[in-house]
C-alpha cells in the first residue's frame, strides 16, 4: 500500500489515478487500485512492523548528529548524484490544475519549495506555454541549487533560485511578504524536523498573498517506504533517516490538517491516496519490493533442478494438478522455495499455505530421499555457493579522461584514503587481485587508465560512478577499443553500438576529437546509449538508430572512416552472472550459426569501407563458433585484410592454437583473467590491394538483399524483439522504405 496525504485535490476523486475498487472479485482486474481504504488486518500489521522499528532505534548521539545539520546531508547527495537521480515530474498537472497558466487571465508568481535539480521547476515552466508565470525555486543545499542554475534549461527571465533553510526566516533574495500566488511543496516537509514544522509552515503563509494556496504532496502513514526500513534508521515517533543521512517523516492527514491550520491556513481540502498494489498472475495482493522479488525469483532457479526431481516422485507428483496451482510451474516452484529453503509459507495465500501444510511432509521426504543420493538441497547449495565465489570478481572502474585526467582521479582516491598500488615487478595479476584490500585500488597493467577495485555490490552508489568520472566497465570489454587504437582526429565506425561503454571509450582516447558514426538496430537501446554518451561527456559522436548492414559504406560521409569496432550480438556466454547453467540452458548449435553467420556478415561490411586501415571484432562468448570460425570465414572471403600478430604479448590467454591465427587473437577467461569470458581479433588492412578495395565497393542487389534478410532474421531473434505490426503491415513497411534516423550528440 502507498499513502500519500495532499494539501490539494478534490474530495472523492483522486486526480492522480482513477482505478477504484468497488468489488473485493474485481481485485486482480488491474495491478494498482487507488484511494484504498485499509481493512483491520493491513492496520495491525502496519503497526507491528512500526514497533519492531521502535526495537532498533539509532542511537541518541546519531539521531542528534542527523538533525542538526540536514543540509549537509542534502549537499552530500547532490554532490554524488547531481541531477541523475530524480525523475522530472511531469505528472504536476493532473495533481495541481492549479499550474495550468492557460485558465488565469493574469500573471502569476509562486515559489517551489526544495526544487533540488530542477525535478519540479523545469516541468512547470514547460506547462507555462504563454509564459504568465515567474518562478521561484528555492533548496536548503547550495549544490543543489548551483546545479539547477548551471543547467541549459534556467532561464534567469523566468525563475529565481536561492539557496534558503525553510525553518529560518527567509532570506534577502526571497520573493517579498505576500507576493506569490502559489507555494509548491512536493515531498519537502517530510525532510523537516517535525518540531520546527510550526515556524516552517508560519514563513511560507508569510509569503503568500491573501487566497494565496499551498500545494502540497508528501509521505503519508504507513506508506511501503516507511515499512521497508530496516533496524537503526527509526530517529523519533515516524521519522527517519534514509542510507545517506536525509531525513523522512510520514505524516497522519488528521496531523497535517491540525499543524496547517494552527499556522493559518485554512483547509480546501486534504486528500489521502492508498494505492493498493497486486500480482495479477498469482493472485496475490503485493507488499514485498521488486528487488525482493527479483532475488526470490533468482534463487529459486537455483534449486529448480531439486524441485523438479522432488516432484518426479510419485506421491508429490498430485501437487502439480491442484486448482489452487493453476499449473503454473514457476509458481509452484516458489512456493516449494519459500516451504523448504526460504521463509515458510507465512506470505502466502491461505489455501496455498494450507495446501502446502498437506504436502510438506511428503515434500521433506523425498528431498530426504535424493540427498542421500548427493542430488538435494545440500549439494545445490554448496554448488550455488562455489558459484558465487566465481562471481564475485573485482570492480574494473575505467577512468573517464573527457571528464579529468588520470592524475586527478588518483589525487581525489587518494585524499578519500584509497591506497593506489601498482603491480610489482614479476608478480601475477591473477594473485595480486586476490590479496587486494579494501582500501586498496590496483592501476591495471593492461589496460591504460582503468583501475582495479575490491568487489563491492554497492560501487555503482560511488560517487566518482555516479557523476560518470569513474565507468564501470569490465576489463575484458575494455579490451576492444583499447586495441583498435585511433589516433585524435580519426573516423570510426562503430557497427553495433548500444549500450555504448565502448563507443564512449573510443570518444576518450580520442579525446573528443574527429568523429564516430554509431550504429544500433534497436530503439530502447538506442535511447539508453544517447543518455550516457550525454551524461559521460561524450561530444564527437553520431547516433544512428539504424541497422548497419543497411549502410552504405560507399557513401561520402564514410569516405574518411579507417577504423571500425564491430562488437555484435552473440551468445553472451562468457557473461559470468548468467543464469544458463541453473535453468539448464545448453548450447543451442542453430542458434549459434546463425549468430556466426550474422556476425561475420557485419566483420565483412565493416571491411568494405574504403578507407578502412584496422577492424576490431570481438564478442563475449566463449564458443569457437562465433569467435575463430568467424574469423576464419573473414580471412577466406576477404583477402585484403588479415590478422594482426602480436597483438598485446603480455596477455597470456590466447585463440585456439588449431588455427593459425589464433595465438594473434586474444581471449578472457574468468578464472585465469579475472574477467568475463571474451574474444577479440584484429584485423589490419594489406598494402596494395586497391582492385579489391573498388571491387567491394559494388555488391549485386541480390545479394545485398539476401543480406538484409538474413540480418533481420538472426537479430530478430537474438533481441527478442516484439512486434506490434502483423505480418502484412511489415511487409508494406518494407516496400516504403524506412527512413533513415540520425541524431548528433
């Protein structure tokens, strides 16, 4: 459930959300129903959850130490995430009609309250299409507020920004005493200190001229944030403090109207919205986080092996055929999870905790029966066990030199006590990185400007990671672009781009220079690379939302290309979190040639720009098929390029040695690499070969149209595309034509 009382709104209708449960049978219609009224049962286990909160306060000193500087803890938080961390609230509009410009003939001022990065300001000055409005916008963290002032989007005309601490008297560059029309207070008194609440709300009614109105929208009682709080983050009676040292307080509606009016205000009205969630699938009403779920859902394939021979037994086989299961085998799967590994049948349904407190015993006596044969719980657990170990690979952070230098970063590690190390004259980097403390972090010796950290689950919170300094990038995938190695100035083309770490480390040893034209089929991805290219610094390169065997590489703008990374779909194989070996995902041989045939098809494109001088491929994969055989497929089509030798000679994990170019390619193992599994082979262009070069340049459209084809059905496939168009409509599509889609970032 999810509370949140607002100072605005209409009584009985929720302007955010219209899905009212009317009939306890309609339940698992939808996945959300709002304005839910709470039955007894949610009411006591909301307050059990809150009194063993109340078992694990933080101590006085702490709690002392949060409240009286809260600014700091905001400044802190800004600082690491800066304006990456909330999303813009574009919803403003159907919570506060009040914003829409449009319906006032006059000109309106109001202020935003704790307007952070700009979540709330830039929303609303985007709805002022006739621009009636002058915003204020004020933040108690000064990072904050430096932040949304240097963005693109301030415009100074339109909106003032000041840093001010709400709790104190405003301050010189405040709007004057009654002055503004609207105050905007989204998610900000519940930060505050509740006993300073009285002279906070006195201020801001100081401000507002006479019908002037608070918009208002916060954290309610009982809300899911407010239950998930785990022991030393309770301060006081509903108030808390977050992992990074904010405070949240979850107000009572009845509460909230009392403090309001003894400040002066008078109620239009106080709404509160109880938004139940479900899982329609499973017939459960949901109280339990994704990441939660996730996990259950992970462990659970885990232990899918065990489950399906417990099952296999004849007296436990019935439990797939009950009613209640809807054979639904991932379902039950769980449920056997939750029974015999994790905690019990407590949060589950009644009639399938009872059901399971029939077949329990029968469930326990047949896991019995294979353990002593080595194939139960035990034996997987320990595998499961051994496996994470495997996992739990060092933290590769590539420094981002579009942002500073190597010599900056190492300063900064090193003023924040990291010991930076170097790799010792004869030592192994496979054992130093098993003996690297947690203060310490290794400068690889392979790799220029990537650093080697202890394995941590939570590095990506680091601030260096947040603010895009640091790129979390695996050391074998590093490997690609490190190898092509264009000087400043060069043009690239980078096949098979998305999510783009490789195009970004292509832009940095470049040093933002010359240009590279990026190329990606698929739309989300696509999306995603533009918005770390932005964030990383990125300004030398092209994004087309394009698939690159479609390209002419005979056209102008790719006459000056000499380099190309051609990175393709594959297999993924050599991804150590995998989930294949735990839900039995064995190699699939027609999957793989066609993947192959795919990723050679894009090898030898690449290879008919021409002005290309050196190619890199490289997948992460560990089947011969899509590495050497791709390769010796290339060097038997295409003759004006080969393998280049002694590529990296310190790496010792090489191709296989049944082809002769092999000891040239270079491979990644995770337990002789410390790395994801990987391949990559170089490819340089031969002198003197200019009739192969214009040969090239003219393919049959026959085959250029067998190629297309061929290239929509494998990545079809390997993306698991969905299509929203039947089979005609893509037909028609195709004899239109697409147009081509580029963007410059």
């Amino acid at each position: 459930m999810r509370e949140e009382p607002s100072g605005r709104g209409r009584p009985g209708d929720i302007p955010f959300g219209n899905r009212h449960l009317t009939e306890d049978r309609d339940v698992f219609e939808y996945n959300a129903w709002d304005n839910m009224p709470w039955d007894e049962e949610m009411e006591r286990e909301a307050k059990e959850i809150v009194e063993r909160q109340k078992a694990a306060k933080v101590s006085e000193e702490k709690g002392r130490s949060l409240l009286e500087e809260p600014s700091s803890h905001w400044d802190a938080f800004y600082s690491q995430h800066t304006n990456k961390f909330f999303m813009d609230r574009n919803w403003l509009l159907k919570e506060f009609p009040e914003l829409d410009t449009t319906q006032s003939e006059s000109s309106m001022r109001a202020l935003e309250v704790g307007c952070g990065v700009g979540n709330t300001t830039f929303p609303i000055l985007d709805l002022d299409k006739d621009k009636k409005l002058f915003l204020y916008s004020c933040d108690f963290s000064s990072k904050a507020v430096e932040v949304l002032k240097t963005s693109d989007k301030f415009d100074p005309i339109r909106c003032s920004a000041f840093v001010w601490d709400i709790t104190q008297s405003p301050p010189s560059d405040a709007p004057p005493q009654e002055s503004l029309d609207l105050v905007i207070c989204v998610y900000v008194l519940s930060a505050i200190e509740p006993k300073k609440l009285h002279q906070t709300l006195t201020h801001l009614r100081s401000l507002l001229k006479p019908g002037g109105s608070l918009l208002l929208k916060d954290y309610g009682r009982y809300d899911m944030a407010q239950l998930r709080f785990k022991a030393n983050r309770l301060i006081d009676d509903n108030l808390y403090c977050r992992g990074d040292g904010t405070l949240v307080y979850f107000f009572d509606s009845n509460e909230l109207d009392e403090r309001l009016r003894e400040a002066g205000f008078e109620k239009e009205a106080n709404v509160v919205d109880r938004r139940l969630i479900v899982n329609r699938a499973k017939k459960v009403k949901m109280q339990r986080n994704k990441k939660i779920l996730l996990r259950l859902s992970a462990e659970t394939l885990k232990y899918h092996q065990v489950f399906e021979n417990i099952l296999a037994g004849q007296e436990c086989r019935p439990l797939k055929e009950e009613k209640a299961m809807e054979g639904d085998m991932g379902y039950i799967f769980v449920c056997m999870y939750e029974l015999l590994v994790g905690r019990g049948t407590k949060e589950l349904p009644f009639d399938i905790s009872s059901l399971l407190s029939h077949y329990g015993p029968l469930l326990r006596a047949r896991e019995k029966e294979l353990a002593a044969e080595g194939r139960g719980l035990e034996s997987m657990r320990e595998k499961k066990e051994q496996r994470e170990k495997e996992c739990m690979m060092p933290r590769y952070a590539r420094i981002n030199t579009l942002k500073w230098t190597e010599e900056e970063a190492i300063e900064a590690l090193e003023k924040e006590e990291w010991t930076v190390v170097r790799l010792a004259e004869g030592e192994q980097f496979i054992d130093r990185i098993k003996t690297l403390r947690s203060s310490e972090v290794l400068i690889d010796p392979h790799v220029e400007c990537l650093l080697v950290f202890p394995f941590s689950p939570d590095f990506h919170s680091y601030w260096m990671v947040a603010n895009r300094n640091l790129i979390l990038q695996d050391k074998a995938s590093c490997l690609p672009a490190f190898l092509l190695n264009p000087p400043p100035n060069s043009f690239i083309v980078d096949a098979c781009s998305a999510p783009g770490m490789k195009t970004s480390h292509l832009a940095a040893l470049m040093h933002n220079t010359g240009e590279i034209f990026a190329f990606d089929r698929a739309n989300d991805r696509v999306e995603t690379m533009k918005e770390m290219l932005s964030y990383g610094g990125v300004k030398n390169t092209r994004v087309f939302n394009e698939d690159f065997l479609r390209v002419d590489t005979g056209s102008k703008q790719y006459a000056k290309v000499e380099y190309a990374l051609v990175d393709p779909p594959c297999s993924g194989s050599g991804i150590v979190k995998r989930m294949d070996e735990w839900i039995g995902g064995g190699v699939d041989e027609y999957r793989l040639s066609k993947l192959a045939n795919l990723q050679a098809m894009l090898v030898k494109h690449a290879m008919s720009l021409p002005s290309l001088k050196r190619v890199v491929y490289s997948t992460c994969s560990v089947h011969e098929t899509e590495n050497e055989l791709v390769v010796a497929e290339v060097l038997k089509d295409v003759s004006h390029f080969r393998v280049v030798e002694g590529v990296l000679p310190q790496w010792k994990e090489r191709g296989r040695d049944t082809y002769e170019f092999g000891r040239h390619c270079l491979r990644a193992d995770p337990s002789k690499t410390a790395t994801n599994g990987f391949f990559v082979a170089v490819f340089e262009r031969v002198e003197g070969e200019e009739e192969e070069k214009s040969a090239k340049k003219g393919k049959k459209k026959g085959a250029k149209r067998l190629i297309e084809e061929e290239s929509e059905e494998v990545e079809e496939e390997v993306e698991q595309k969905k299509m929203k168009t039947d089979d005609g409509e893509k037909k028609k599509k195709k004899k239109k034509g697409k147009k081509e889609r580029q963007n410059t970032l």
